[in-house]
C-alpha cells in the first residue's frame, strides 16, 4: 500500500482451506517503509511476534500488540551484518529453536537461537553459520536461504527448508540432540 509492505494474519478454515478473514498486526512501533521477516507463535493460548533479535524486540497479543521486557543479549555474529528472522519458532523440548539469516555479497548465512520455553529470552545462539548444503545450482549460484523448520519427533530430526538459487525448495534434516547440542556449545 502507498509503497509501504505490511504485515497481516489470514485466517484459514480448518476444513475447506477457505480464507476467512485478514488481520492488519499492528505493532507499538515506528514502522520502517519496508517491513518483513516478522516471526509469529503461539505459547499457552498467546500470540507473539519476533521483530527483530538484534535487538531483541518480542511482543505478545493481549487485546493490543504490547511489548515484552526481555534480556538484550548482544549477539556475537561471526561479521557484523545485520541479523534477519528467517523462521517462526518451533518448540522443542524446553526451548523455542528459530533461524536467523545475514547477507554479505549477495550470499546467505543461516544461524540459530534458542529461546527459553518459558521466559521466551534467547538463552543460545550459533556464532557460525550452519551449513546447509555445499553448492547451490539454480538461478543465482551459490544462494541459500532457509525459510522454516520442522520439528519431525518420530525421527528425532529437525527439517530445515530452504529455497535453492531461487529455482527450487529443498530440505536438510538434522539430528534434533546433535543440533541442539551443537547450538548450546556453540559449534553449530
């Protein structure tokens, strides 16, 4: 609208996938003319939006989007471009287990942060980028970037999603405690 991108919930039905409704997400904020890469869940009947992890900004739906005073870790990124939320977060365990993304000449680094199942603050975080594939072919040769994971407990796996070259949608799977692990100690 007027150049600006906005952020809007549509409602599906649970039966016949019709679009029920769209919710404008307004946010106690000052919006920026492009905003994108906000990322939603839900936790005990509560709907929260990850603005942004570097500063962390998390907010929750009461009657009004209101802010939620959490810790601001400063995140030690292995260079210093911004950070980008690439996923919504996904429960696991005790933990809420998201990516983030970082962009240096055109190429995309994959991250991720482990929020406290609880208090909703960023308890973990990778300092190197995951690696989820050697090469890219497609399009734009050499570009990755993950648009989501699933938590796939009948397989103790973690499937991360990403567009290839902008040409195709593949996935990684990972072994759940592995990457946990590697994410806590920092080798991820």
């Amino acid at each position: 609208v007027n150049g600006e991108c906005s952020i809007a919930f549509g409602l599906l039905g649970a039966f016949n996938e019709a679009l029920i409704g769209e919710v404008d997400v307004i946010l106690p904020i000052e919006k920026k003319p492009m905003e994108k890469n906000w990322a939603f869940f839900e936790s005990d009947q509560t709907l929260y939006c990850i603005y942004s992890l570097n500063p962390y900004r998390l907010f929750k739906l009461d009657t009004d989007w209101k802010e939620v005073s959490v810790k601001q870790p400063k995140l030690k990124w292995f260079h210093s471009e911004y950070i980008c939320n690439s996923s919504h977060p996904i429960l696991i365990d005790n933990y809420y287990l998201m990516l983030f993304h970082t962009k240096e000449l055109g190429v995309y680094f994959t991250g991720a942060v482990l929020l406290d199942k609880t208090k909703k603050e960023i308890v973990h975080y990778t300092k190197n980028s995951i690696r989820l594939k050697d090469y890219a072919d497609g399009l734009n040769k050499g570009l990755i970037y993950a648009s989501g994971c699933v938590y796939l407990e009948d397989k103790n796996a973690i499937r991360i999603l990403y567009g290839e070259g902008d040409s195709s949608a593949c996935y990684s799977d990972f072994n759940k405690d592995e990457l946990i692990n590697a994410i806590i100690n920092n080798h991820a």
